[in-house]
C-alpha cells in the first residue's frame, strides 16, 4: 500500500496536495483519479486515501493503532552526517517514540545555529519517510540539538529511566537493567569516540544508570541500534 504522511492540522474529508505531494504521486508513483493509498497523520491515525483529479484527496475515517508499551527514547550524541541519518532511519523503523540529538565532550561534528536548524529539519524528513516506508502511523519527535545535561534533565522530568551505554561498565548488562521494566527509557548513546569519564560522572551524578551491552567495543551506530533491538525484543515488539 502507498502511504503518505499529512500532519494533523491538514487532515479533512478532502485534501489539497501540495507540489511536492504531486509531484510524489503523479510522477513518482504514477497514480492516477481513484487509486488508492493511506494516509497517516504522525500521531497514531491512519485513513484511506483516494486520488480527486490531479490536486487533491479524499479521505475516509480515522482508525488508529492500538497503544504500545510505555516509549522508549534515544539520546544520540553527534556522528558524522551518514551515521547520523542512519541512526534516525533506522531507529524508526525500530519504533523509537523521540530521538534526542546532543552534543558530547569527544562529537567530531558541531552544530550550531541555522546549520544545527537545517540539520534537525533533514532528520525529521528522514524519520517521516522511514516511517512512511515501514508502516508506522506515527512519527518519532526529532528535538533540536541539546546537551548532555539537558538530555539528562529532560528524561528526568518526564520520569523516564535513564540508561547510560558505556563500553566501561563491567558489571551491569543492558538486558538485566530492562528486564521486567516496562516504563518508559531513555537509551543514551555516545558518539564515535565514546564517552569521557567525566560525562559518565555526571550522568550517574543526574541518576542515570550506566549499563554495557557485552564485551564489544561497537561503533555509535551499532550500539544504537543494538539498544533499541534489545529493548524491543524484551518488551515483545520484536522476534
């Protein structure tokens, strides 16, 4: 089925396309006056489409998804550009409920700004479009670029579990952290040349948790999407 994302503040019985809209469905897809496609509003809605003419759709009824497990978050600290966006691509299609960008003591890369703006925009068009592909009705929150400490504060006011992978935690496994817990979980994730001692300092001083997951040193991207495997699969999203 051919889905397409429409935000919420656009959804009606009938809906005018945009250019790029167009251009996706006539071109691209060559759909033609009555074919059919999904349309989903990045909030858990889902509606049968159906192309009017060459400029607009007609929709049918909301249904949504059934609610999932309580969210699992992703606190990525900065890697070079494709690394980056295969992390986003990827942990959507795992079903991560917010990704959390942020800068770290040893981020090679820097974003600042309208560069660090235009980024975030680039990520959030990547998460719409893996979740266009892989069947999800809603789309991951993608924040602006933060900070250690202020991915730190903002789980902790949400009253999320903060879980902090660091190849130099000996003792504690991801798995034995997540067993039997089903609330909500940040999993925070360094960037190429891991975390110093000092921000694993903070971070349990904030009270997160510092787990590892094995004997592997991995690379960023691996490790995030490795947490994310191993938290699905323990809450039965996965396998």
């Amino acid at each position: 089925m051919i889905r397409l994302p429409l935000p919420r503040e656009r959804i009606a019985e009938r809906v005018e396309l945009t250019r790029s809209e167009r251009h996706y469905l006539l071109d691209v897809l060559r759909l033609r006056e009555g074919d059919e496609l999904e349309v989903f509003d990045g909030a858990g809605g889902r509606h049968r489409a159906w192309l009017e003419g060459d400029s607009s759709l007609r929709l049918g009824p909301r249904s949504a998804d059934a609610p999932s497990h309580a969210p699992i978050a992703l606190a990525q600290a900065l890697a070079k550009g494709e690394k980056m966006e295969l992390v986003i691509e990827k942990a959507t299609e795992l079903g991560v409920a917010e990704i959390l960008p942020f800068a770290s003591e040893r981020s090679v890369v820097r974003l600042e700004g309208r560069r660090a703006e235009e980024r975030v925009e680039r990520w959030r068009r990547i998460a719409a479009s893996a979740a266009r592909q892989c069947g999800r009705a809603d789309l991951p929150a993608v924040q602006p670029v933060g900070t250690l400490e202020s991915v730190l504060a903002s789980a902790a006011h949400r009253g999320a579990r903060r879980l902090f992978l660091w190849e130099k935690e000996h003792e504690r496994r991801l798995s034995s952290a997540l067993a039997g817990f089903d609330g909500p979980v940040v999993l925070i994730v360094g960037p190429e040349g891991g975390f110093s001692d000092a921000e694993a300092e903070l971070a349990r001083a904030r009270g997160a948790e510092t787990v590892s997951l094995g004997a592997r040193v991995l690379r960023t991207e691996t490790v995030a999407l490795a947490a994310l495997a191993v938290a699905q699969f323990l809450r039965g999203e996965l396998a």
